[in-house]
C-alpha cells in the first residue's frame, strides 16, 4: 500500500487551523475592500481610515488568535492556553491604548470604524470557522 502525498496532508494536526488562517485572511482582505470602496466613497478619507483602523483591530485581533495557536501545536494543552490567555490580555491593553489615543481624533469616521470592527470580526471569524470544520483531517477514534 502506497502513501500519496494528499494522504501525509491529511495527517497534519495543524492543518486545520493553517486553512483557518489563510480562509481569515482572506476575508479580511475582501472586507477590507469592499468598505474602503463604500467608505471612501461615502466619507472620503476620514471613512478610509475608519476603516483601515477598523480592519486592523477587528481582523488583525480574531488573525493573532489563531496563529498563536497554531505556533503552539505541538506544545501542552496547559502551554497554548497560557499563550492564548496572554495574547488576549496582551490584546485588550493595545484596544484600550488605541481607543483612548483615538478619542479625541476627527482624523477617521467613527462609524467606518465601528462597522468595519464589527464586520471584520464576524467574517473574519466566521471564515475561520468554516475552515477548521471542512478540513479534511485523518481521526482515528479510541
């Protein structure tokens, strides 16, 4: 019996999240822009960099989730959650220090920003998502 090389692909634990990556940055890409085109068009540049910022936080934020888990696949359960856990407090101190360099700013549109926040958030992470669960990886049950 021969192995082919689609087989040895099947067997890699880290496939899954490697498609999630590249489905998630994708999205983000498409996201990114779509709402530059309907931004731009109906903010000018503050509606740009509404959305580049948006995208940036919103996307970037769900993306460093999941490579942080993909860097530490061959580590202990006990290592990728430190990892994961830090990388959100991590997370959560740049959003704070980004929202409050932000405040005063007029320099963006606020809800360029806010839309783009919440739609990268969900594609981005959907898309994620639909990768983990259609990956095709080889299960050998106990």
């Amino acid at each position: 019996m021969t192995i082919t090389n689609s087989e040895v692909d099947f067997d890699d634990h880290r496939r899954p999240l490697m498609r999630a990556i590249r489905f998630g940055s994708i999205a983000l890409l498409v996201v990114t822009l779509v709402s530059l085109v309907g931004w731009g068009y109906l903010r000018e540049l503050p509606g740009i960099w509404g959305v580049l910022i948006g995208a940036a936080i919103g996307g970037g934020f769900v993306l460093l989730t999941a490579m942080s888990v993909l860097m530490t696949a061959s580590t202990t359960p006990a290592t990728t959650g430190a990892v994961v856990l830090g990388g959100w407090l991590l997370k959560i101190v740049v959003l704070l220090i980004a929202m409050y360099v932000l405040a005063g700013q007029t320099f963006y549109d606020r809800m360029a920003f806010f839309v783009t926040v919440v739609l990268a958030l969900i594609v981005v992470l959907g898309t994620e998502v639909w990768g983990v669960i259609t990956s095709r990886v080889t299960y050998v049950g106990a």
